[in-house]
C-alpha cells in the first residue's frame, strides 16, 4: 500500500451560515447518490504547498458527506522529487530538454509505485499533479481515474507536453483550473473548476487584529509602520526577486515600508527551494526592513496556520507576483481576511483578481510597486477591494463548492 495520510471527518452543516443554505442543500441531495462510494486520493506530499492543502479539508468534508474518502502519497524520493521539480517547471513553460534517464527515473518511481498500488481498490481514483500522474501506466484496473492538474498550463514546454500527453489522455477526465490550461490533446477529456480554501481551518479563521500584531512584533517586526507580505514558497513562479524590486521601488515613495517574504520549507516535494532562498538572501543584503522566513525551526512551537494567518491579517497589503499560477491559494486566503491583493496578472490569479475591483493585477515590479504606494496612501481604497476580495471568495472559493463541483462530475464519470 502507498503511504497513508490520516484525516478527520468534518460535517457538512458547520458550514451552515457561512455557505448559502441552496449550496448546502445541493450538496446533501447530489451526496445522497454516494454513499458509502470509495474515493482514493493521490498526491506526492501530505503538507507544505497548495493541493496538500485542499486535500487536508476536501477529504475530511467528503468523509462527512457519507463516502468513504481516503488519502495517500507517493513514496518520498529525493532524487525523484528533483526530477520532477523540472518536469513541473517545464510544464509550466520553462526551457527543458528532458534527458533521457529523467524519463527511466520518473518511470521507475512510478512502477514502483504502482506496485504498492496494487491491491488496492477503489470506486474512483483522483491523481493529482504530473508527479503521480504515471502510475496509470502500470495499473490496468485503475479506472475510473481522473487526473486533478494544479499547474499552469499556458505554455508547456513542448518535450515534457509531449511525453505527459500520453499519460494524461488514459485517464477517464482531466481537471484543470482554467479554461486557458486546456491544450488541445486533452481537449475532449478536460473540464475546469478551481481549487477552494477550507474557512474552518485555523489559518483562515479570524484572528484578532491585536493578536496578529503580537505574532508579527515577536518577530521583530514593527507594526506602526506598514507592511507588504506574500506568503509563497521559494520559487522561481512566484518571483521573490520582482517582489523586492518592487519593494525598492515602493520604498521611495513610502520610506518607512517593510517586506515580509513567508516561504517555509515545508513540501518535500520541492528541492529547490533553498537554492532559490540562497539567491533570496544575497538579493535583500542584510536589508533590516525585510524580513525573511524559510525554516519552520524560526517560528518555534508557534503552530505553521497561526502564523501565516498572523501576516495575512495584519500586514497592510498582501502580494503575489506570480509569473505563472495554476490557482495560488495564499491568494485566495488573503481575500477571505478582506486584504487588497496585488496579485501577477497570470493564469488562476486572473481568476480570482478583477483588476481594480476586489484587487489588483499587475505585469511587472514597476507596476507592483505603483500599486503598493497608491494603496499604502489610501486606506479607504484598500478597505473598498478587501471587502469585496472578501465576497468574491464567499461566492466562489469555498470548500463545499468544490466538493459539490466533484459530485456533480462523480455522476458523470460512474454510470
Ligand atoms: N503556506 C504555508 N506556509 C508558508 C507559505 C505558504 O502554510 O510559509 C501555504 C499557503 O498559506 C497556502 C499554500 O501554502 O495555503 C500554498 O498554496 P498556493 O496554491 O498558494 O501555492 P503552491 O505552493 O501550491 O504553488
């Protein structure tokens, strides 16, 4: 057997009052037709990134609407994980000319895999992301499956497309998250609807201001003057080093402006990070009004979802300045704490951000810290985009709506 995640169950009715009650009742008629049904999740790690983050609310909640909902992971592998940290760059666009021992090794791990998977069974499989993606190719009972795909997918790199297409096409249905992510190949397979954050979770329940305040000061960060923050593992996608440029431009109209770069190394599945982090590093050189977070030894006993939602409500304006998004998350949870985004115009965060309406959205470090400035002078604004990034959330990016999303698209695929 794959390793296991365990999970809680979580009932549908605590969400009663904070979803509508037709949503509510939606998702307990369509529930109806499931029970008992037995849904295998599979993913390459079981925290630190966004799908380990859906997993741990969306396999609890289908728990609760009475199937039999469970979770598992790939076997860890360092040397795999950094092959396929390049597969997942690729296919997200970047130069790759994919060697051929990256594709033995990928294929290796995934028979391997596969073995493990062998006596397991399932009603319905749900593989998320490319990492896992291979194992269909060694599981001829493994159907129905649908292949969940969190990444950006507007213009994968040709070598790795091509090799993943034939993988992704065995599978029953392809999520995607955008309607720009679907390539033609996957066409007639594919469906979209975005990933969603749990609101019952610590991370996203209100924080008191005063308390948030605390967190940030024990960190040595000086709360009467402003903050900007985005909250994003160290990556090259969501472009750390545009951010503090556009922090150094800010800064020379708001003097006193502080950066908070909230990255803990918490996915095994992403060796890269420190080396992007070391770049990081050299980059700010010893700026003491930025402040940098990677190693989860620096918050202590401080719990991980107390301490990110301690700089999503208390840092004035909260950035990502994504070059490529599958969805992002941290986007979303900043909306739902009524906070002014200054998101990248790209991919999920476009589906999110309504340039100048509930945020906005921007191409370069110029343009961020244009935004930033405007904002930190005019708190009206920021308080007009973050109650309506609040309602934009509420109406679109709960967790029940995206079970009720993965109903609806159960009935279909099980006849
Ligand atoms: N996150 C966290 N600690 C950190 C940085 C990020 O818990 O130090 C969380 C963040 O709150 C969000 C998730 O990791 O829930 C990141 O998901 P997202 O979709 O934004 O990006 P991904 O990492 O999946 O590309």
């Amino acid at each position: 057997m794959l390793p296991h995640v365990e999970t809680p169950i979580q009932k549908l009715e605590k969400y009663q009052g904070i979803i509508s009650d037709e949503l509510l009742e939606g998702i307990k008629n369509l529930a109806k037709d499931f029970k008992g049904l037995k849904v295998i999740m599979v993913n390459s790690t079981p925290r630190g990134g966004g799908v380990a983050e859906v997993l741990k609310s969306l396999v609890p909640l289908m728990k609760g609407a009475g199937l039999k909902a469970e979770w598992y992971t790939i076997p860890p592998r360092e040397d795999f994980f950094k092959i396929t940290k390049e597969i997942h760059n690729a296919l997200q666009g970047k130069e790759y000319t994919f060697p051929f021992w990256h594709r033995v090794r990928y294929l290796e791990h995934m028979e391997r895999s596969a073995f493990l998977m062998r006596d397991m069974k399932a009603d319905i499989w749900i593989i998320h992301d490319p990492q896992p993606a291979g194992v269909i190719l060694y599981l001829p009972h493994f159907h129905p499956s649908i292949c969940r795909l969190h990444i950006d997918l507007t213009s994968p790199n040709p070598e790795a497309w091509n090799f993943f297409v034939g993988i992704f096409r065995m599978y029953n249905k392809v999520i995607l998250t955008s309607k720009e992510f679907i390539q033609k190949e996957i066409k007639e397979r594919a469906l979209t609807f975005p990933p969603a954050i749990d609101p019952l979770m610590e991370k996203n329940k209100p924080l008191e201001l005063k308390k948030a305040r605390l967190i940030l000061e024990s960190f040595g960060i000086d709360v009467k003057k402003p903050l900007i923050s985005q909250v994003s593992r160290f990556d090259p996608w969501k472009d750390p080093l545009g951010v503090i440029e556009a922090y150094k431009l800010a800064k020379k109209k708001i003097p006193d402006l502080q950066l908070a770069l909230v990255g803990l190394f918490l996915a095994r599945d992403d060796p890269e990070a420190m080396k992007i982090f070391k770049e990081v590093e050299k980059t700010v050189e010893g700026d003491p009004n930025i402040f940098l977070f990677s190693n989860p030894d620096q918050i202590g006993s401080l719990k991980v979802d107390i301490f990110v939602n301690a700089f999503q409500t208390a840092s004035d304006i909260i950035l990502q300045k994504s070059i490529r998004e599958g969805f992002n998350l941290s986007v979303t949870e900043a909306m739902w704490k009524r906070k002014a985004v200054i998101g990248g115009k790209v991919g999920g965060i476009k589906l999110q951000i309504q340039d100048g309406k509930n945020g906005f959205l921007v191409s370069n470090p110029k343009e961020m810290a244009k935004r930033i400035a405007q904002l930190i002078k005019n708190p009206q604004l920021v308080e007009e985009l973050g109650k309506a990034a609040r309602e934009t959330v509420q109406e679109k990016f709960l967790i029940p709506r995206l079970l009720r999303d993965y109903l609806k698209l159960f009935k279909e695929v099980i006849k």
